[in-house]
C-alpha cells in the first residue's frame, strides 16, 4: 500500500503541533486556550483511500482583548491522486466595550485549489453583542460588520466590498456533551459566501473530546464547472490544552 502525502501539507501539520505544544507550556501564564483536531481514514485493497482532517484553535485572552487564529483543513486523494484539499485560516482581535458588546477585527485566507479559485480572503471590522449572559449553560454571540474581499483564478481576479453577519451559538448540554452552532454570510455585489458549522462534542477524558461535525459552505458565483454548495461530515479527536 502506498501513500502520498504532500509534502507542504505534512510540513503545514508538523509545525502547527510544534507550535501548539510550545504554546501549551505558557497556557496558564498567559492565558491561553489551546486545541488540536485530527481525523483520518486511510483504506487499501481494491481501492487505496486516504483522508484527512486537521484543524487548532489558538485563544489568548489579555485584558479586554481576545486574540484568536484558527486553521481547518481536510486533504482526499484516492490511487495516489488528490482529489480535494482545502485549507481555512482564520485570525481575529476582539476588544470588548463592556459585558455584553464589542468590537471584532477578523482576517480570513480559503485555499482551496478544487473550488476554481486560487484564493479568497478577506478583512472586515464588526460590531458584536453578547447574549445569554446570565445563562451558565449557553451563550450566543452575533455581530454584523463591513469590510473587503478578494478573490484570485486563473480566469479572473476581482476586489469587492462585503458585508458580514455571523452567529455562534454554544450550548453545554451535559457535563460531557457540548453543541455547536455557527452561522456566517459574506456579501458582495460579484459573489456571497454563506457557511455553516454544525457540531457535537463528546468529552472521553479531561484533555480529549471526540467530535462529529457538518460543514455546509454555499457560494452563489463560481467559476464554470464547480458546484456551488460544498458539504463536509467528519469524526475527529480534539485535544484541549
């Protein structure tokens, strides 16, 4: 059986667990919040299968300041030939006015080399408020704010000012059992981007969780050929730190 794993998406894993783990020593210091992700399924026989699906979650929060960056990822590829690779990146400072309000300055970076585009990024600052604040078991955040995108293919680059919505919705249902819901839309005038992250999380142990997540990502312009709604189910590991 044989396996061929690129080499940039191996080097991208490595030093995203090293950081972590270099991270993990300052946790308590300086505030820290730390997870990783991992899933994999490899088969061999009459067909030779392999996925994968990584993902982190960096929180530092420092006074009014909450500083995040997150990254979710997923590789296929089947007889030694990709099929699908995908890479989110996101990074966020969020100042919060007072307990329930605050301000969100959020960078996003999508590579995925299957959708028709090269890249898409963008930048948006935001307004948010903090609901369920006197609930211990669940909290919900929405903010809405403006900002810019841009998207890169070989058969076309273009810039366009977007106006995003998000909320995120958490819900401790058990002292084992979390869910998770969050909901964005990205509009523009040349194309919107709308997604959808579904999850339960189930704890084993103090540090690992095990997670099952569905990922819906809808666009209304694609490139010719590409579908316009993508859709990921998947059963992970999550370590917390």
């Amino acid at each position: 059986m044989k396996y061929v794993l690129n080499s940039s998406l191996i080097t991208l894993i490595t030093l995203l667990a090293s950081l972590f783990c270099v991270l993990s020593f300052a946790q308590e210091e300086n505030g820290l919040n730390i997870q990783i992700e991992l899933g994999a399924i490899f088969t061999s026989g009459n067909t030779e299968d392999e996925n994968i699906q990584f993902g982190g979650n960096v929180n530092w929060i420092r006074d009014e300041w909450n500083y995040g960056f997150s990254i979710d990822g997923f590789r296929a590829a089947t007889e030694g030939e990709l099929t699908a690779q995908r890479i989110y990146y996101v990074t966020s400072a969020n100042y919060a006015i007072s307990d329930t309000s605050f301000i969100l300055t959020q960078l996003t970076y999508d590579d995925d080399r299957f959708s028709g585009y090269d890249s898409q990024s963008d930048i948006s600052v935001n307004y948010g408020r903090n609901l369920f604040t006197n609930k211990t078991n669940m909290a919900m955040t929405l903010n809405i704010g403006l900002g810019m995108r841009q998207s890169r293919s070989e058969a076309e680059d273009f810039d366009e000012a977007i106006v995003r919505m998000a909320v995120d919705y958490d819900w401790t249902m058990s002292e084992t059992v979390t869910f998770h819901q969050e909901l964005s839309s990205v509009a523009g005038n040349e194309t919107s981007i709308f997604r959808s992250e579904t999850s339960i999380e189930t704890q084993i142990l103090d540090n690992l969780s095990l997670k099952f997540s569905i990922n819906i990502k809808h666009q209304t312009e694609v490139p010719d050929g590409r579908e316009k709604t993508d859709t990921e189910t998947s059963l992970t590991f999550v370590m917390n730190f």
